[in-house]
C-alpha cells in the first residue's frame, strides 16, 4: 500500500470514509474468539501465581483486552494508555506522544502490553522503552495482528493473535477514521477508486 493510498484510507481530509470499501473477512468472530481462547491459556500458564497487569492501547486494543482479560484465569488488573504519532497523521513516526498515561505504577510488576496491531512496529517499541523506565518485574507484549514483513524496529512479540499480510484492515476495534471498530469480524478495506 502507497503513503497516498494509507492517508487518503485513514481519512486524512476530515475523517471521512467515503471512497472505502469493506472487501472481504480477514478473520472471522469464530476464529478471533479461538485464537483470544487459546492466549489467554498460554499466558495463564505463563504467569501462574502471579498477578498480571494488562495495559491497552487505546483505543484499537479495547475489544482485544476486553475479550483476553476473560480468557485468563488469573486476577489480572486492567489500565490503559492513549498515544498518538507526532508528525503527519496517518504516517508513523516512531515518536510517540503519552495522550493518557496509566493510572497504576508499574513498580515491581508483571506488565503485559496489549496491542491491537503491530505495523511497522515503531509505536510499540518507543513505548516499551517508556515503560520499560518505570521498573516493571517484566514486560511482554501481546498483539492480536501483526503484519508480515513490515516491521521496522526490532520488537519481540511474545504473544502473537494472528500473523497477517500487508492490508490495511479494519473491525474488532480496529478502524479507518474511527469507523468500523464494532464489526466483529475482521476485514479488509478496499479502496474504490483503485482498480
Ligand atoms: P506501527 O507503529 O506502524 O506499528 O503502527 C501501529 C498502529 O497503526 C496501530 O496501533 C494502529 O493504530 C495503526 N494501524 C496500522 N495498521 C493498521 C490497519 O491495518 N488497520 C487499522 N489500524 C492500523
Ligand atoms: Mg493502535
């Protein structure tokens, strides 16, 4: 996908959606409610008699978090951020800026980062390090998507949803100019104006 064609999906010009196209499901309900099962049976093994901290990204990640937090048998504590790219809107800059910062200090415990999406990476890294200065007893990050080939930065994502192609897509949260987070399955948008 084009820098032209990403600004022009997210709604650069007002936030409009128009021009877009749903394509087809990606990932159905069924399966995301599957894949949620099963990591949040991996991370109940994994933190066994412990308490972890989950930390959403707002906003992409709520649906995500909210289905994970209950397939973990744990007791697990919620919290979320909000950050947005400097620099152009839709174009990933790498730096961050905090919009809302987390309520609980993360002083001594089992934080794990929840992430709709990891694209080229540079969001989650730049707050990992953030986090990572708050003293937490360890930081693991849990993405519902992460996209092929497209990493830029170097990040280990301990717990992986789904591994999908470079496409731009939308739905379970995930949204183009805020729209579409509600659909429960998740799709791939198509651009009308592109053949
Ligand atoms: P990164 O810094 O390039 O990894 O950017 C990740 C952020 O970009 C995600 O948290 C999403 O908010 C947004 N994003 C990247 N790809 C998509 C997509 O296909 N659909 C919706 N949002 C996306
Ligand atoms: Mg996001």
């Amino acid at each position: 996908m084009t820098e032209t064609d990403y600004q022009r999906l997210a709604g650069a010009n007002g936030g409009s959606t128009d021009g877009l196209n749903l394509g087809e499901v990606l990932i159905s309900k069924e399966k995301i409610h599957e894949r949620v099962a099963a990591l949040g049976a991996q991370i109940t093994r994994d933190y066994a008699d412990r308490a972890p901290l989950l930390v959403g990204v707002l906003k992409g990640a709520v649906m995500f978090m909210s289905d994970l937090a209950r397939a973990i048998d744990l007791p697990v504590e919620l919290d979320f951020m909000a950050v947005s790219s400097y620099g152009a809107a839709t174009k990933t800059s790498g730096i961050v800026r905090i919009v809302k910062d987390l309520d609980i200090d993360l002083g001594g415990r089992d934080v794990i980062i929840v992430e709709d999406i990891v694209d080229s990476g540079l969001t989650l890294s730049y707050l990992r390090k953030g986090l990572l200065a708050r003293h937490p007893a360890s930081l693991e990050i849990c993405a519902l998507l992460v996209k092929k080939e497209q990493q830029r930065a170097q990040i280990n994502v301990s717990y992986v949803g789904f591994e999908i192609p470079a496409e731009f897509v939308v739905g379970y949260g995930l949204d183009v100019a805020e729209r579409y987070r509600n659909l429960a399955d998740i799709w791939v948008v198509q651009n009308k104006d592109r053949p």
